[in-house]
C-alpha cells in the first residue's frame, strides 16, 4: 500500500499552505514533512508541491490529495462502526466542497450549519459561479458541488434541486436617470449595470432576452451579494438579484424591477462522488429538503 | 509612441477572458484582435495571453494592461477640461481596487456607491484578504486598496482608515456544547471555529492572544461574510465577526462573545496610486469619511 503518513503530510503542506504550518498541524518537525513529501517525490516521480507563498499542489499532488479526502471519508465511515478505532478527541474530517455564492448567500448556510453542527466534518467551502463548480468536480477539487450543470460529472450522481429566481431591479432614482425613456437595447448600452464577477453572465442573458438581441453592458464588477444588494439600493447600476435578497426592498420600494415579470430562472443541481460515505449523504439529504422549500419547483 | 489599438484589444482580451468577447466589445472581428495582439507580442518579443477559457495575462500582458488602465485614467481628466474630445455617449473608464470581505460588506459599499454615482468610471473590485490586498497593488493589478499594511506600496501614498473591531462569538448552544467548562487551549483545539478561507488568521490571532501560546484549531471554511454570520448562528463554529454586522445578534441573543471584553481590531490603510488621477483623489474623499464615522478612530 501507499505511505500514507507521506500522504498526510502532503495533504497537510497543501491544506496549510507552508511546510512550517503542516509541521504544526501535524506535530512533527519541518523537517520530517519535507524528507516525507521528498520520498514521496520519489517515488511518484515528479514534483508534488511548488514550493512557494503559499504552497500549492501540482496537478500529480492534487490527485494525491483528492485520494486522501476519499480513504479519510471512509476512515470516518469505519469509525462510526468501530467507535474504538477512532483516534483520541475524534479526530474529524475535511469534506471539500463547492457552491455559487448567491445560494451560500441565502438558502444553503443554515442547511450547511445544521448538518456540520451534527456530523464529525471540517467543511471546506469554496465559491465560483454556478455555471464553474462542475470545473471543480471534475478536477476532484471538491466532494461535492451546487452546480448549473445537471449531466453527472464523471463518478457522481446529480440531483435537481429546483431554480433560482433572479429579478433585474434598480433603485428608483437610478430608474429616473437611465431608464425614463424606457428599458431598451439603447438605454441598457448606456446604464452601468452590476455583474459579481467577469465570468457573471446573467445581466447579459436578461438583457439579450428582452431585446432578442446581445447589447454589450457597461459594468462594475463588485464580487459581494451583499455590498450587490447595498450598491444597487444606493443607486451604482442595475442588476439581477436572488428574489429572496431583495424581497424586503421591493416591498419597501427602495428597489423596482427594471421590466416588470420578466424573473430570470436558474435551474441548480446537487452533484456529489458517487464512490463517497454516508456523510455526503447526511449531507445530501439536508441540501435537498432546504433546495425544496427555498427554490422553485417546476 | 506604442500602438493603442493593439493595446486597446489585449486590455480587451484580458478584461473578456476571450478573443470573441473582446472582439464584440470593441466591435471588431475577432481575426483583428488576433492580429493585433500577435502584432504586439512579436514587437515585445514574448507572449501577451495565455490562450484558454478564459485568456489570461502574462506577466509582461499584465504590465502592459496596467499601463493602459492609467493612460485611461489621464484621458477621462482630458475629457472633462476639453469635453469635446471625449467620444459620443462618454466612455467610462475602468478603475480596479482591490478590498477586504468585511470591508466591503459593511461600511465600504455605500462610499464605493456614493463615488460611482457621480463619476464617469466602471469600478471593478477584487476581494482579497486584508493582508493580501497589498500584493495586488504592488503587481499593478488593481490602482487602489484597502489593506492591512501601512507602508505605501511603490508608487503608493498611505492613509489610515481607522481599526476594524472583531468579536469572537458563538450561539448561546455552541457555547454550552463545547466551552461549558471555559474557554481556553483545551476547549479550543477541539470546538470547530470557522474561517473565511485559509488565508484567514484572525481565529488564531485571537486564540494566541488569549491562550498565550499557539493553539492547532479545527476549522470550517466558509467564504462568505453572509454565511458566516448565518452558520455562527445556527451553531456551526466559533469565529471572528465585524462588530457592526452582529451588534443586532449580540443585541438579541442568538450569538454571544467567547469571552467579554476581548475585542481584535485590525487596523486598516488607504493606498493608491500616487500618479493617479482626481478620479481617484474623488474616491479617496469618499473613502477616508465612510471610514472614519464607521472604524475605530485611535
């Protein structure tokens, strides 16, 4: 079998980000880590690490790591039938996943927070944009993802979870100055809208919608749903927005819907390793209730 | 002098993360982009862009990009002393910053907003942690930033912005499960506290300050100020809040300190460009009077 105490050291350099860190985490010296991921080097034949600020794992490294995250899930797996084999303090595991930042925003944190409250996990949550966590699932960076994508990456299973609903709206004054003439491929080409990021194509997909036709946006980037919220409200540019985000102010009328009924619906899907523990689906089974009753159900 | 064109279309390239994008943005044909951006590359005798999805900057595409940010800048100040050259419709010119999560979740969107209202600029804002924001002046990505280092940057003038108040807080049940005999060194290697990535040290900064030695702590990591806050709540972790956004859960209950008293503040700096323009003297303005009603002032 594999040296699995190289292994930890490996997962641990990468997880901590310097050779010093992993050393801690793991109660060794410095130099037992870098003489451990050296044989392990060896042996692979080819640099793991890049050793740096911080450190980072090369494409071989990674799958070593990914294979790590895997026989510990299934560590913890044994644990939990042979309760004495579990190391002192309960030692718990990392589950790396995935998700958009607009559900971390709203429906998927308490269903997260009532799940890790409960199970023996470290989450490990990374943000990207709906249409890139499968990226991250494909490379066996996470475990786990929320995804736009419903075909199954490779090894996992893929489940619906309903749709998002996106409303495009402004603050009223910004509606004044921009749109009093109307919502159109014109006054869009000239009214900064807000995207979250660069890779952010929804203002883009709204828009092409109601003209049938692509306008190029002007755009802030502002990569926060809540400084979104904040900046829209305070009149920087127009944007689409998680229905349930803004609901307080389009009842309070600090934000209009730029086109009234034109709600943008982005279908979402639970994608997770099909070759993973029962935790995943401890997991699974809260992201999918919290899915149900927050998202739209066609 | 360099040709702007071509420049114009690698700062395209870069900006849309593909050759087709770029090409509709300026409204060109993507071969003219190509052709461009080879012209340019054979005259700088190296490569520009890392073709793939999305097209990144080399090093030297970077510096190049750079450059054209402030060329930009120095036409906006042109256009508003001689309004007739500025081109139909007045561009906007792009003004990248870089600020941390907290930062931007609380008192810096409205300033940021405020500014953006009036002045003829697309702001885009990376989010980077406090102590990291330096790095992204400091290789030119970005004319100003909210940082944690007080030492200008190259190029750079410094101001401070007044202290950021953490409190470490948990629910009132978290603080019953795992800290009912007291929080110290014991209980805190085994409560799970939550980070917003790992390059976030302020749980640990905390820990040392109180245990007065280094404390291995388990850890969640969840990237978002919203779902921090929610998770905290809901019993997921321990961890450092920006006093501003859970005074209501203080208020109310649901979350509770660790131990009173025992506030971090992180103090916070202003950099910016110094060859920069008044567009950026305007922002500062707004910046440096968001900060100071809204930051510990010492």
């Amino acid at each position: 079998m594999l040296d699995y105490a190289s292994l930890a050291a490996l997962a641990a350099v990468v997880r901590e980000g310097s050779f010093d860190r992993a050393a801690r985490a793991l109660s060794v010296t410095p130099s037992a880590i870098s003489q451990r991921i050296r044989l392990l080097e060896e042996r692979v034949g080819g640099a793991l690490v890049v050793r740096g600020q911080p450190c980072l794992a090369t494409e071989m490294g990674r799958r070593l790591c990914q294979h790590v995250d895997r026989v510990r899930l299934l560590e913890q797996e044994l644990h939990e039938a042979l309760p004495s084999l579990a190391p002192e303090g309960g030692v718990r595991v990392a589950l790396p996943i995935a998700v958009n930042a607009d559900s971390l925003a709203t429906w998927f944190a308490p269903a997260l927070a009532a799940f890790a409250t409960e199970a023996p996990v470290l989450m490990e949550v990374a943000v990207d944009d709906q249409e890139h966590t499968s990226e991250w699932l494909r490379s066996g960076k996470v475990l786990a993802a929320v995804t736009a994508s419903a075909r199954p990456a490779f090894g996992c299973n893929s489940r619906p979870l309903g749709a998002m609903r996106y409303l495009a709206a402004a603050s009223p004054d910004f509606m004044k100055r921009h749109f009093g003439d109307g919502v159109g491929a014109g006054s869009l080409a000239r009214a900064p809208s807000l995207v979250f990021n660069s890779k952010d194509e929804l203002q883009a997909r709204w828009a092409h919608r109601l003209c049938h036709r692509h306008v190029e946006l002007p755009r802030h980037i502002l990569p926060s749903p809540q400084a979104f919220v904040t900046a829209t409200v305070a009149g920087m540019g127009w944007g689409l927005h998680p229905q349930a985000l803004i609901a307080a102010h389009l009842e309070n009328g600090s934000l209009i819907e730029l086109v009234p009924d034109t709600p943008l619906d982005v279908p979402l899907h639970w994608q997770y390793g099909r070759s993973a523990s029962s935790l995943i689906d401890g997991l699974t089974r809260q992201i999918l209730a919290a899915a149900h009753s927050a998202l739209m159900q066609s």
